[in-house]
C-alpha cells in the first residue's frame, strides 16, 4: 500500500500547486488628460502616411542624417550595454522558470577502506560487498552507481511569483533597450542639426568676414584721403576682428559636435570625420496623439510599468515564506564489491521519501520582508505615476516650442530679409560718401545678428522636432 500512498500524496501536491499567494498584478491607474492643452488651435499640415514611421529621422528628408542613424543601432556602445542587460534578464527567467522542475542528478565512484593488519575471513554482505575480518585488521571494497532526483513542488506558487516577476524585469529591460535606442537616435539627430547649423553659421560668418575685410580697405582708402576720422578705420578693424573671433568658435563648435558624433555611432573621434554638406532646415509637422496613447508608445513608461508589475510579483514571493517547504526525493543505484556485478538486480537500492520545513519563529523577520516588498510596491507606483506626468509635461513642452518657433522662424526670415536690404542700401551710401561710418557699422551688426539668429531658429525647430519625437515615445508606431 507503500506506492499508492505515495501517489496520492504527489496528487495532491499537483492540486495545491494550482494556487499562487499574494496579490495579482493590476496596473494602477495614472493622472492623464483626455487631451493635449497646447495642442488646442494648432493643426500641423502632416500627410496621413507620415503618421506610422518607424524611422522616424526620415521625415526630415536628410540623406546624411539617413545613414547614421543606420550605424546607430548596430554600433553604439550604450546600447550594445543595454542589449546585453536584457539578454542576461531573459537568462534569469529560464533561471528561475528552471526551479520549477525536478533537479536529476547521477554519481557513481568506488571506495576501498580497510583498518591495516593481517588477512581474515572474507564475508559476503547482504548489499553485495565483501568485508574481510579477523586478524589485525579488515578492508573493504565497494562500487556504486546511483541516479538520484529532488523536486520542491511549487505548492504555494512562490517560484511562479519568482519566474512572474523575472518576466516583467525582462520586459522592463526590453523597454530599457528601447529607451537606450530612441535617446542615443535623439542625441544624434540632435548633434547632426547642432554641426549643419554650425556649418551655415560658417559660411555666414566667413562671408561676413570678407564684407568686413572690403569695409576696411574701403574705410582705410577714405581715412588716408582724409575725408574720415581715425576712429572710423579703428572701429571697422574691431568690427573685423570680432568676425573672425566668431568664425574660430564656430569651428571649435563644429569639431565639438563632429567628435560626439563619432562616439555615437561607435568610432572615435580621430578618426571620424563628416564633409559639410548641404543643409535640409526644413522640420517635420508632427501630429500629437492623446494621453493614452502616448502610456502604448514612450519605453521609458512601458520600463516604470513592468517594475510595478516585478515589485508586485515579489510580495508573492515573501509571504510564501509563511508556508512550510516541501521537498520530494529519491533515487536507484547499485552497490556491488566487483566492477562487473554493479548492475546485477540482486544489488539494486532504492528509496524516496517526503520531508516538510516550516519555520516556527524568525523574530518577525518573514513580516518585515513581506512589508518591504509592499513598500517596494508602493515606491514603483509613484515612480510610474511621476514618469507619466512627466512625460505629458515634455509633450506639453515640446507641443508650445514648436507653435512658439515656427512664429519666430517666419518673424526672423522677415528680419533678415530686411536686415540684409538695409545693409545693402547703407553700404552704397556709404561709398558715395553720403553716410557715416556709424550707419555702416549698425546696418552691418543688425544684419549679421539677424542672419545668425535665422540660422538658430531653423536648428531649434528640427531640435525642438527630435525632442518632442521623443517625448511621444519615438515617431507614431504603437508598441
């Protein structure tokens, strides 16, 4: 009746391992608006194919912006760091997953062991082995081979809480890759727009340059007439100097963003180098989608919401411990005094049994871990609930700048348009003798500050573009 007895008591295991403590995972509820407030009156002109773009940095037409981004992926380093993060989660859900089936283990070997002394009698034991006795001492010789398996039934669902919770750190560091990916594209598209606006203030201000070089020869040829005064020609040297201080920082700029380039798509700096190139200033019109969308496509809120579902998983696991422990195991083998009897029937073993461990008394230590894992709980709902917050605030952000720039690049285009005319009619005065120099050098500095401020506001609304593609979880693909 040994055998059916057994049985039973594994069915019953297998029916208890049907239940899981602690609480199921719910995904709490988090501070949304049905809409965007910035976004009211504001209706971009986008066609409906660009609302599904998984490239998102093609929308803004530069072909060599196009190609590294491609490098991005395969080369950079943080997210070569991230990928491997979320292989060595997915390593420690087959971990844990692992617990869940029986441990099978196979040992054999063989022993001689013997007190010393002269020779004896020579007994069979009842097991197989021979054990010489009599005179001084005896010796013994035993072969064995055994397969052995444990197996701790889940009956109370902690290693499911344990393999429930290593999958949501999974998916957590999938959407930490994600997150990885989008910042690194960002900053590169970032970088790209900041060393093409540096490229067009490099032409502006070597163009600026030479115009200044022409105004003091000009001013030098009226001064040794005598027609001007030695001020005239000192001022229009500080103005020329000034250009060139601005063109030698505009250069240092440029190989400042060309080196964190390189380090972006994996190459170092010395070695990289990006031609200057035409500049595409136009920025992508980009349709807002509402709040609830935006929890479906930002990775850093898919991350927060699967460590909320992690944390929850662990309350299961620390009240778990409340619960006695059980452990089934057994084995068969062969025990035998010669190598070629071991696997004789006649010199089998066998056994299996149950055993059970509960604790009686830790000191309250089992009740403080299982209000640590609520606490724990507690914290990544806050953390959740503030990264949605924040993240409809950089939308918010992001939705203001752009209707703000794209007034402002209309007004600056305006600006210079009228700037460069003023200097143009200043600069013909001037040589017919029928201004001062002062006129020349306040059209000339307006035109310039005018010219400059165009090139930054066409560089803010493609970085103002790229951040507010991130801040809507990188382009408008549903997760």
């Amino acid at each position: 009746m040994t055998q059916p007895r057994t049985a039973l008591a594994l069915l019953a295991c297998a029916a208890l391992a049907g239940c899981a403590v602690g609480p199921n995972y719910a995904r709490p509820s988090a501070p949304i608006s049905p809409a965007y407030k910035e976004a009211e009156g504001w209706s971009p002109a986008a066609p409906a194919d660009a609302l599904d773009r998984g490239d998102w940095w093609t929308l803004f037409g530069d072909p060599g912006l196009d190609g590294l981004e491609t490098r991005v992926k395969v080369s950079n380093q943080n997210i070569a760091a991230a990928e491997a993060a979320y292989r060595q989660a997915r390593a420690l859900v087959s971990e844990q997953r692992a617990a869940l089936f029986p441990t099978v283990s196979l040992t054999g070997g063989g022993t001689r062991s013997g007190n010393g002394g002269g020779g004896g009698t020579t007994v069979i034991n009842p097991d197989g082995t021979t054990t010489t006795t009599g005179g001084a001492g005896g010796s013994r010789t035993t072969y064995r081979a055994s397969l052995g398996a444990t197996w701790e039934p889940d009956v109370w669902g902690r290693i499911r809480r344990a393999v429930e919770g290593a999958k949501a750190s999974a998916q957590a560091s999938d959407a930490d890759l994600a997150n990885a990916t989008l910042s690194a594209q960002g900053e590169l598209a970032a970088d790209y727009f900041g060393l093409r606006e540096t490229d067009a203030e490099l032409a502006l201000d070597q163009a600026t340059v030479e115009g200044y070089r022409r105004t003091v020869q000009i001013t030098r040829n009226r001064f040794n007439a005598g027609t001007i005064a030695h001020s005239d020609l000192l001022q229009a040297q500080t103005q020329l100097s000034n250009a060139q201080a601005d063109l030698a920082g505009a250069q240092r700029q440029r190989a400042t963003y060309e080196h964190a380039i390189a380090v972006l798509v994996g190459e170092a700096p010395g070695s990289f180098a990006l031609a200057a190139a035409a500049w595409t200033a136009d920025a992508p019109a980009i349709p807002p989608g509402v709040p609830s969308t935006l929890l479906q496509r930002r990775p850093d809120i898919a991350a927060a919401e699967r460590r909320m579902a992690d944390a929850n998983a662990q309350i299961g696991v620390a009240r778990a411990a409340y619960f006695p422990t059980l452990t089934l195991n057994g084995s068969y083998g062969f025990a035998a005094s010669s190598l070629g009897a071991l696997f004789n029937a006649s010199n089998s073993l066998w056994s299996y049994g149950l055993s059970a461990a509960e604790t009686l008394f830790d000191g309250g230590a089992r009740q403080a871990r299982v209000k640590g894992a609520r606490a724990a709980y507690d914290q990544t709902v806050a953390q959740y609930r503030q990264t949605v917050l924040t993240a409809l605030q950089d939308v918010e952000d992001q939705l203001v700048a752009s209707r703000v720039l794209d007034t402002q690049y209309a007004l600056r285009r305006e600006a210079s348009t009228a700037a460069d005319a003023a200097e143009a009619m200043v600069n013909n005065r001037y040589q017919a003798g029928q201004v001062s120099y002062v006129e020349v050098f306040t059209a000339q500095t307006a035109a310039y500050a005018a010219r400059r401020a165009l090139a930054q506001a066409q560089a803010q609304r493609q970085t103002t573009a790229v951040a507010l593609i991130q801040a809507l979880g990188g382009g408008w693909r549903s997760r």
